[in-house]
C-alpha cells in the first residue's frame, strides 16, 4: 500500500477503509462492484458486474440483467425515509429568490413533469433536450427524463442557433425544454429564440413536436401555436405520482456531447446501472459524505459535473443539494461567499477557473465572510496551480478544509483520479491517486507500459462503472477515438507524469482539444466555423497558457487576398458556429501556416510561437517552406 494513505493531519477518519476498498476492487472487481451496486435500489439485482472488454468491438457493459430506474434511486426511497428532508436549495441570482424543495416536493414535481412528457408522447428511448439555466427546473426535467426512460441531452446555454442545432439534429430530440430568457448577472439570454432559430436551422426539425417554455425571468416570448407550450400551466394540470419506467442497467440515461479532435462534437451515452452506481460511489468516497451536508457543485448541469454532481450523485446519497443561479461575484464580489454562508453550505466543489478569479480581487472580500460551515473543497476541469490550490486551503477554506482536485471526464462519467477527502492526502498541484478500481497506467508512444516513476499517455487498463458506453450512433468513431492510440486501453487524451509513489500528475491534453475556463474546445470546431468565412483560405487554433482562464485560444488565419481581412468577421464566425465564449483571445494574419511537405499544419509550431515560446523550436528542415517560421515569430513578436 502505498504510504500516502497513511494520512498525517487530514485523515480526519481511520483510512483504513479506503486501503480495503482500493484492495478488494484490485483483487475480487466483479464482487467488489457488485457489492457496490447495493448503494441503489433495483427492481432485479444485477447477475453480473462487468463484461467490458477494450479489444475487438470494445463493449462496455455493466451490470447485466439489472432493472432499475434512476430516480427511483434519487427519489423514491428516500420518501420512505426521510420525507421532509430538504433535496434541493435553489436561490436565483435576484436578492431574496429562495426556494427549498423536500424530498416529498421534489418527487411530486418530477412526477408531475414525468405525466407532462408521457401526454405529450415522449416514450423510453426517445431524446429530450433540456436547454435551461441554473433553475431547479433542469434537475427536475433530468429526474423526468429519467422516470420514463427518455434519454435526456442537455445543452449548454452558451451555444449559438447553429451549434444546438447540430446537436438537437444528431441526438433526434422529439421534445424540447427551454427558458424564456435566462439572466447571466446583468446580461439577458433570449434562450427561447436561440432554440427558436435553433429549430428553424434543423433539417428535420419536424422531429420536435413539442417546445416547453420554463418561465424563468416571465418575459413575453413568441409562442408558435400548437408546438410551444408553457411549463407552468401543463404541470399543474398533471398528478403528482407517476410510476417509474424499468429500465435494464444498460440503457441510456443520458447523452452529453463534448468535444474532440474532429469537428463534430460526440454524443458520449452513459448507461443507467453503471453511470449511477459510478454517481453514488464517487460522490460519496471522494466528498466523504456525510447526511448533514450541504453540497454545492457549481457546475452548470449542461457538463457532466453538473449531472454527476449536482444531481445524480448526492442525490442518489440523500443528500442536500445547493443550486445557485448566478455568477460568482455579481452583483457584488464575493456573492457566491455569501451564498454558502447563508445556507450553511459544507462541502463546495467548483473550478480553479473560480479560484483564480477569486484570488485576484481584494483579500477582504473573502475575509470578511465566515465561511465556517465548509468541511471540504474540490476543484474539477483543468489543472490548479500549486499557488491556487493553497489560496483555496488557508483563504477559503480558512486552513480546516480538506481539498480535493478531481481529474477526469464527460467520457468517465464521474471522478477517476483524487485525494479523496480524509482518506488520501493531497499533495498541492497534483490530482493525487486513482480511485478504487481504476487502474491508470501510463504508457509511452509506442505503448509500451511505464514502470513506476515516469511521464506517458493516460490510459485505463480495465472498465469502471461510470464508463461511457458508445458515441451515440457511431460506435466506431467511439472505438477508434478510444481504443486504437493505444490498443487495449482505454485512451484518456491526456498526459501524466506519476511519482514513485503513485501520485499522478496530469500535464494537459495531448490532443488537438483546448481548455478554456473549463471548456472542453477541439481546435477542429474552430477553424471549421472559421471557414465559413468567404475571405479565409485557411487556419489554425491553438492553445497557449493563460493567467486566468488557464488555456487560451489563439488562431493563424490566411487570407484569400493578401490585406482583404476582417478580424470581426472572423470573431463573428466563431461566435455563431460555435459560441461566444470560443471567441479566440488573439488572431494573426499569416500568408501562409507552416506544414509538413505532405501538407499537414505542424501544430506544434503554432502553439509554441503563440506562446512566445521560441526556444528549441526543433528540426525545421521537414517543413515545405522552413522561412515561414521566421514571418510567424517576428509577427507575434510585434503584436506582444
Ligand atoms: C478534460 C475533460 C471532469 C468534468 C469537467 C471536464 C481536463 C479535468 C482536470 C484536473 C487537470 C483536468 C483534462 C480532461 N481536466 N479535470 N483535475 N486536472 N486537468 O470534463 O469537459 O470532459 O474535460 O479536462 O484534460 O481530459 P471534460
């Protein structure tokens, strides 16, 4: 065992337990994660635990011949216990918008929409895409969802007309749930028209027969007659029970798109039995979690976070969510400080993106608020500087908390890699040691596994619970984006360099995909949005290090005629393929990209020059035009 589970200071609990499990899942997986499938209520018991298998096909199955439904786990049995204890703490970024659901409410709301979308002819199978904001609302549409054995497809608030569109078209959603507008501190997001000119876009947008408008802010919208119709007034007219759709383990829950190195964005499926066992069991061992917490995940429900943590997870636990509306200090610094002092908030898991924006405001906004109901801290979605990591121990977590940095992905459904609160001890800037029953390994390029300490690519050597089990109808591209880098293992994307001890360190992607603030962006999605533009021949995203947002995205364009550019219609561009929050940072006009003679852009140029990195730029005598290098590099060196 590994000394670090033996943990000075932090192990508030005996780690001896956590030193069994990583064991017994090591020794005996299928009893292991059979026993683990007791944590949620079944209507068969499973037969088996996994029959994955990385070669061949790659199948990915879990929990064969169980039946159960998702919500019954996150709501029905807990009726049975604790009826009256709080699921849900919604506050809305207004002053004095506060709203706290029971277990009881909660049930009866999801139930009531769960009639809603049967009425309405959803059946088990078909999608729903649910494009809201932070409202209680969009946990209960993903509980609906859920009770009828629709397949839920949530969607992030940010995406342009075109970017929903091509999701909407390639899940075949037959309904869709939506907002009026959706507040983001002072701006106002006309979420209902942008689904609107979403659905205008679809080739067969016929498929969605229904558009249900939460009234999130209570602004007049256009309706269309017939297909749009008003959330408030069809759940009141619908019962408060509905019964629950038996599902087998293997069925979909969900799809959640995210971006690789292709221009299309993956619909990644999760299944029902493993994803939620995978929910209950993280959320749980790596939060320690207790019955009287108060646990906030601040992800947007549009990420996987969002699903696993803030409402699969803890809810399939018993526990008591916290969901807020709003952005971190409007309108004041420090409102999410008070957010957490106001509803006793204990264990609070967000972004180093967050932090670092915390970090650089005045030190008395974070001071002069209590913060004393906070047990534990956790950071997810890129790495978080030493420097950052710290600044979250002693200032907000005021020297007591433990923190946990949680590596993993939309693909691993829940956290892989971490110091588990109070069974593992951190190290500052390290995601620390993979969970029970997974088994990371690094292997090098020509995939050949690394021994103890060392650097490689990060890999899984054998299926986990949580595991996505397909790109929704595309099992190949799953196959061949996953399995084929490094035949037999799962592929994770990223690099990682292990102590000799164990503890991982991850080191970034080592894809064409980029991280900004947290979002998953694949340099491929840019430039296809970027060609669209009639006066580029040409061009190339990348990614360079950023202060705050962690990556940003810069782009190389080449114009169709030499000083005929505009660098807004570029913006304008990304803006409406993509999103507005993919806009790059900074562009440059180029007359020509540096490639290899068999033409392929040679990226790794581009990101070092962009980075003002211009040391050991490597052998430049591959590429057909070696002098474009120096154009590139006096050009970033003039616009620094
Ligand atoms: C990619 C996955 C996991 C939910 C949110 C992001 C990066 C994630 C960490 C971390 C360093 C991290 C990886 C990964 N990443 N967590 N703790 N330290 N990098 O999910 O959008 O699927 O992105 O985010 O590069 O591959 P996602």
């Amino acid at each position: 065992m590994p000394e670090a589970f033996v943990a000075p200071g932090q192990a508030a609990k005996p780690t001896g337990q956590y030193c069994d499990m990583v064991l017994k899942a090591q020794q005996e997986p299928e009893a292991f994660w059979l026993q683990q499938a007791q944590r949620l209520t079944w209507q068969t018991f499973p037969q088996a635990a996994s029959r994955s298998d990385f070669t061949g096909d790659v199948v990915i199955d879990w929990y064969a011949g169980g039946v159960l439904n998702a919500s019954e786990s996150c709501l029905d049995r807990h009726l049975q216990t604790q009826p009256d204890k709080t699921a849900l703490i919604w506050e809305g970024q207004d002053e004095g918008q506060r709203e706290v659901l029971s277990y009881r409410v909660l049930h009866e709301r999801v139930c009531r929409l769960a009639n809603v979308m049967r009425r309405l002819g959803v059946k088990k199978g078909d999608c729903v895409a649910i494009h809201l904001p932070m409202v209680a609302e969009g946990v209960i549409a993903m509980l609906a969802c859920a009770r009828i054995g629709a397949i839920h497809v949530v969607l992030f608030g940010g995406f342009s007309p075109e970017g929903l569109a091509e999701r909407l078209s390639d899940s075949g959603a037959v309904l869709v749930l939506t907002a009026d507008v959706a507040r983001r501190g002072e701006k106002r997001i006309p979420s209902k028209e942008t689904m609107d000119a979403a659905l205008q876009r679809c080739a067969d947008a016929s498929r969605v027969k229904h558009v249900l408008v939460v009234p999130v802010t209570g602004a007049d919208v256009p309706m269309q007659a017939e297909r749009d119709l008003n959330y408030a007034h069809e759940v009141a007219q619908e019962l408060p029970t509905c019964p629950a759709e038996p599902m087998q383990a293997q069925d979909p829950l969900f799809l959640l798109y995210t971006s690789g190195s292709t221009g299309r964005p993956k619909g990644l499926v999760h299944g029902t039995g493993g994803y939620m066992v995978w929910a209950s069991f993280t959320h749980a061992v790596v939060f320690d979690h207790k019955p009287t917490d108060i646990f906030w995940c601040t992800a947007d429900i549009s990420w996987i976070t969002g699903h696993t943590y803030v409402v699969y997870g803890p809810l399939a636990n018993g526990g008591t969510i916290m969901v807020y509306e709003g952005l971190p200090s409007w309108p004041q610094p420090g409102r999410w400080w008070d957010v957490i002092d106001r509803n006793g908030v204990t264990v609070f898991y967000t972004s180093p993106t967050v932090v670092r924006a915390a970090m650089r405001e005045d030190e008395a906004v974070v001071r002069s608020r209590s913060l004393e109901s906070l047990r534990i801290l956790g950071t997810v979605g890129e790495p978080i500087s030493p420097e950052a990591w710290h600044w979250f121990h002693d200032e907000v977590g005021k020297g007591r908390c433990a923190v946990v940095d949680t590596w993993w992905q939309t693909e691993t459904g829940g956290v892989m890699i971490t110091a588990a609160a109070n069974s593992v001890v951190p190290r500052a800037g390290a995601a620390s040691l993979p969970l029970p029953g997974v088994e990371a390994t690094l292997l090098d390029t020509q995939s050949a596994v690394v021994q103890g300490a060392g650097e490689g690519l990060l890999c899984m050597a054998r299926s986990w619970p949580g595991q996505a089990q397909s790109i929704w109808q595309d099992h190949a591209r799953f196959k061949q984006t996953y399995f084929t880098t490094c035949p037999g293992y799962y592929f994770t994307g990223d690099g990682a360099r292990r102590e000799a001890d164990g503890y991982y360190w991850i080191t970034g992607r080592v894809d064409d995909v980029v991280n900004v603030s947290g979002h998953r962006i694949g340099t491929a999605e840019i430039e296809d949005a970027i060609a669209t533009d009639h006066e580029v021949v040409e061009s190339a995203a990348v990614g360079i290090p950023h202060d705050l947002k962690g990556q940003g995205l810069v782009v190389f364009v080449v114009p169709r005629e030499q000083g005929v550019f505009h660098p807004d219609a570029v913006n304008r561009a990304v803006a409406a393929g993509v999103g507005r929050y993919a806009v790059p940072e900074k562009i440059y006009v180029v007359s020509d990209l540096p490639k290899t003679r068999s033409g392929k852009i040679v990226r790794r140029l581009l990101r070092k020059i962009a980075a003002h990195d211009l040391d050991g730029l490597g052998d430049l005598s591959t590429l057909a035009d070696p002098d474009i290098v120096d154009e590139l590099i006096a050009l970033v060196k003039a616009q620094a």
